[in-house]
C-alpha cells in the first residue's frame, strides 16, 4: 500500500487501516468500495460518500476515549460521514465504534493543532479533529440514515 504523504507511522498503520475498512465493508455490505479510485473517501453507502477512521488499541475501546481525523479544517468537506474503529494491536479485533456526519462533526469536536496538548497531557502529533467515542452514533444507526 505504500507511505501516505503525511504518516506519522511511516506506513506501519497500513494494516490497522486496511482491516477497519474490511471490517465496515462486511458491516455495510451494500456498500461499494471506491478507495482504490478516491482519496477522499472509501465507500459510497446510500449515495453517501464514507470516510473510515481505524487507530489501534490495546483493549475493547472506553466511551472517553478519542476518535480523531487527521487533516486541515477543510478535509471534512471531501466526504459526507466518517465512520470510525479501532483494531486490537495484535490483529484480533476490529471494534466498529460508530459514526458522525460532518455537520455533527464539525458541532462536536475540537480542533488540534499539531504540538497541542490535551487535558490528560497527550500532546497531538498531527493537526485534526478530536471527538470522544461517546459522541458518535452507533453503528447500527447508519443503516437508518
């Protein structure tokens, strides 16, 4: 898959990545993949474009924890909903933790600059939004909207 421009993880997130969107097209199964064709975004579901988030973990995921979409203000505006997981970091487990619109987004969460530091002292090593996983719609939801 090679080195996205910008990865702090220098591609060893390929895999988390790849796995979270395995898992929210098994999800969604009447969804069509497009992110061989589109940078923007990985699915179409019900004529809405779906951006997939993954972060690995160590453990089933608590609803104070983080979800975060890395990028400038503007990203949002390249796909309708941003679906978000997380993957055990041994592979295991793919957790669908949920989902937001961007307006819901964009209501939400916080946005960090790069070198920001939050109040449990975790300092951001990219620009992007925060939201607690807490905040997103639940999986099951999507299907609905």
């Amino acid at each position: 898959m090679g080195i996205l421009p910008g990865s702090y993880t220098k591609g060893a997130g390929n895999m988390v990545g790849c796995l979270g969107e395995v898992a929210v097209e098994k999800y969604l199964r009447n969804a069509k993949y497009v992110g061989n064709q589109k940078f923007d975004y990985d699915f179409v579901y019900r004529k809405k474009n779906i951006e997939v988030k993954s972060k690995s973990c160590g453990g089933l995921p608590k609803g104070d924890y983080s979800a975060f979409i890395n990028g400038k203000e503007d990203k949002l505006d390249k796909n309708d909903i941003h679906f978000f997981t997380r993957i055990k970091r041994d592979l295991s487990v793919v957790y669908l933790l949920g989902w937001l619109d961007n307006n819901s987004i964009k209501q939400k969460a916080i946005y960090r600059l790069k070198g920001d530091t939050d109040t449990d002292g975790y300092t951001f090593k990219s620009a992007g939004y925060q939201l607690l996983i807490k905040d997103l719609n639940k999986p099951s939801l999507i299907k609905k909207a």
